[in-house]
C-alpha cells in the first residue's frame, strides 16, 4: 500500500504483511484463530477491539487505554510508575531520562491480576519502550505466567502499517472480513483527502515536544504529505528525535503544528506558556503569522489506531480550509494559537 502523491492504493493483503516486518512482529509462531482471552498492552489494539465488537474479548488493558470510554471499566493490569498528569514537559522529560540512566522500569505489572486473567493472548508494541509497555514487559509476563500466552507485538511504521494492523488484529478474534471493511471505509477517506484540487501546499513543522524540541517521525511527515503539506526535517519512517532550533530556523515552515505525545487540546495550550515567553520562537515566520496550530494529539496523532486518519483529515482542514470545507472533523480537535494569547 502506497500513499504517494495520487497514485493508487494497493490494499494490503498477506504479502504486504510477511514483508513489512514494520507491520507485524510475530513472536512464538503466532497462529490467527479465534483468541477468547485477550490482554492489550497497547491503547490502539483495545480501540480496534472495541471498533470490531469483541470488546468481551478483553479480559486487561494499561492506564492508556480511554477510548473508547468503556475501556477505562476493563481490569488495568500495567499503570506507570510516575504521574505524568501532574508534571510539566520538562519535568516529565527530565524524570524519563532519569530511568534511563539508572535502567529502572517505565511501568508497573500486575502479575498477580494477570495470573489470575489467564490470557491466551497478550497484544503489545515495539514501537517506543517510554510511550506504552514494550516487548520488554511482555517477556517478563511470559516468563511469569505458567500458562504462556501467544503474543501479537505490532510496529508500525507508516500509514499502511496501521491499516495492515487493523486486518492483524481482527484475525486474532476471527474477524478478518469486519477488518478489511473497517481498512476499506478508512481507505476512502484517505483518496478523498488526495483526490481533493488543494490551492496551497504550505511547508510544515510538527513538534513532538517543545521543551526540549522534537521533531515527529514515524507515521506523522506522510499524514502531512496526505493532507498536502510539504513536511519539514523528518521523513516518513524514522523515530521521532529531539532537535536543535536552528533547524525550524532554517526550514522556515508556512505552518507550525504541535502535538506533543500522549497529549490533549487543554493540555497542549497550557503547556505552550514556555513557549508564547521565548523569544527565539516569537521570532519565527510561522508565528507571527499566527499560523501556530495546537492539536489533539492523543486523539488524532500519538496512537497508531484508526484514528489517525482523522488526524490527516484535520490537518487537511488547517492547511486548505477553503478545499475542505464541507470536510467534517470532531470538535475542539485543533486551535490556532495566535501569539497575543500566548
């Protein structure tokens, strides 16, 4: 599967899967049939299963997993080992670092609940060890549990990775036809978003924090290209990394979105006071322009779940409001933050 420009769109199917190691990690020779007691270690993976009617399916989800609503009622089998709702960017960045030095866990277990839940699956990521539990709290599981469960570790990478895992975890729970019709309706709205006649094409900037800066990776420079905007510094792939400011500097992007991981509108905008203060920031193009967008990144851009294609939608709206006017996004998903209010 491709999103390049407006060329077509190649569905994935089985040989886009074995192919992509990017897609799928298959560990214990994972076998698709018909799981009955499914652990997800990954905020994206329960929305999927929640979106496929198998939520009854799932028997443990981590502190992350509030989407839908009714996934917050389900057992919390992993919880963080601090509370980064209480802290600041930098003190948020500061605390990571921190257990990384000293080579101590992101995140607390609940073996003894997990013992007691006897999955036959556990679902989890090898995307990003700080941002949700990783391969590396799945093997410590395994080890524990004397019932050892299948494990589906998804990695994606791209665009097409997020569908191809949509198809993946339908197959787990025996709904592979629901999963390719859910990838099929998401499909349409990506070609819809392409085929649209666009009458800019500005250059954009997304941070994945600012303080320090990041710049996205992953699947956010191609939800940029889809929109119709010419990503800046990163490319379509590669992990996210922190940056130095000469860089924005130099790019000089028409359009600054910020979407720091793991965080909502409210949090954003209270968040960008270090910002709205700085003077090498205030000195950008973009923001005095008034061309500094905050958005839902929780929702729409951190996760690698369906969402995200209403991500790119939103940021179709914000880069050719007038092309996508007829074009509905969800409410209090995106703001301008212009600099008097800073």
């Amino acid at each position: 599967m491709t999103f390049l420009g407006k060329s077509s769109i190649v569905w994935p199917d089985e040989t886009h899967a074995s192919k992509q190691a990017s897609s799928l990690i298959q560990s214990r020779k994972l076998q698709f049939s018909m799981f009955t007691r499914i652990v997800s270690f990954l905020p994206s993976a329960t929305e999927i299963l929640y979106l496929l009617g198998s939520q009854d399916l799932l028997f443990g989800v981590t502190h992350q997993c509030n989407f839908p609503s009714q996934a917050k009622n389900k057992p919390l089998v992993i919880k963080p080992v601090f509370d980064s709702e209480s802290m600041t960017s930098v003190q948020i960045e500061e605390k990571i670092q921190e257990l990384s030095r000293l080579q101590k866990d992101y995140f607390i277990v609940e073996y003894e609940l997990l013992k007691e839940i006897q999955p036959d699956l556990i679902i989890s990521q090898g995307l990003c060890e700080v941002c949700s539990p990783h391969t590396r709290e799945t093997d410590k599981v395994i080890q524990y549990l004397d019932e050892k469960p299948q494990t589906l570790v998804l990695d994606p990478h791209k665009v097409e990775d997020i569908l191809q895992n949509i198809i993946d975890v339908a197959k787990t729970v025996g709904k592979e036809t629901d999963g390719r019709q859910i990838c099929a309706s998401l499909t349409r709205r990506i070609e819809n978003i392409l085929t649209t006649v666009k009458s800019n094409k500005p250059k954009v900037i997304c941070l994945e924090w600012f303080d320090p800066y990041y710049i996205c990776g992953h699947w956010v420079p191609q939800m940029v290209e889809i929109a119709g905007g010419i990503n800046g510094i990163s490319l379509t792939g590669e992990r996210s990394r922190k940056m130095d400011f000469s860089e924005i500097v130099e790019f000089d992007p028409d359009i600054l979105i910020l979407l720091p991981c793991g965080f909502d509108l409210e949090r954003i905008k209270r968040e960008y006071d270090s910002l709205s203060h700085n003077h090498q920031w205030n000195s950008l193009r973009a923001v005095r322009t008034d061309m500094v967008f905050a958005v839902d990144a929780l929702s729409y851009f951190s996760r690698p779940s369906p969402r995200i294609i209403t991500g790119i939608e939103i940021l179709a709206k914000i880069f050719n409001p007038q092309s996508f006017t007829n074009l509905i996004t969800p409410s209090n998903a995106y703001v301008r933050i212009k600099k008097e209010l800073g």
